[in-house]
C-alpha cells in the first residue's frame, strides 16, 4: 500500500471496501449518493487526506479520509485508511413468525384458517 496524493472518490470508495465493485461507486456517484466536503460529487472528483466523504449504503455512512489509496485491499488495511463519523445503525427488532405452517402440509382446513385469522388479529 503506497500513499498517494489524490484519488478518484469512486476508486477511493471501492478500495476502502464501502462499495462491493467500483462500477457501484460509480453508480452511487451518477445518482448522486455520495458527496465530497457536502457537495455533490462525480465519479471522477478527486478525494485527499481530511475530505469528508458522505456515501448512502443501505444508511449514511460519513467518512473522513485518513489514507488515500487507489487499490483494493484487505479489509484490515481499508480500516486503518478511514475515520468513520456515521452515527450508528439502527438496530432492527423483528417480531417473531407467529403463523408458520410445516411444509407439504398442504392447504388449511377451514378450523385452521380461523385460528390463523384469530392468530393475525391480536
């Protein structure tokens, strides 16, 4: 990993491992996900040391430059190459099935269907 100057911020973002390929970088870029120092940024926008680069990926992700490098690497290095600023992820509470039906078991009789409904209504 040798430190450079500037980069493209669709490289940057690939080479971090925020984007799983650099055309999704790119992409993000075209649709106006990502931003550099809050303006938007083209794909070719260069990024350097202490930019702010702002990227939505599944959530705002609010990055500060701390390395530029232009090559993908390990997921430890990419770690030690930004400082992450996002606010933490939501946590996701999900309710639990609570109608699951055993597979093959074919349709539900009509006394079945009812206690499913009752099931669903409360």
């Amino acid at each position: 990993m040798v430190p450079i100057d500037t980069a493209r911020v669709d490289a940057w973002l690939w080479a971090v491992r925020i984007f799983k390929t650099r055309s999704a970088a790119t992409a993000a870029c075209r649709g106006g996900h990502v931003r550099v120092n809050r303006a938007p940024a083209k794909s070719s926008t260069p990024v350097k040391v202490g930019d702010r680069v702002e990227a939505f990926v599944e959530r705002q992700r609010i990055l500060e430059v701390a390395v530029v490098i232009d090559k993908r690497v390990g997921a430890a290095v990419a770690a030690t190459c930004l400082i992450d600023h996002s606010p933490p992820a939501p946590v996701v509470r999900r309710l639990p099935r609570v109608a699951v039906r055993e597979r093959g078991a074919g349709r539900p009789t009509k006394r079945e269907r009812r206690e499913l409904d009752r099931l669903r209504r409360t």
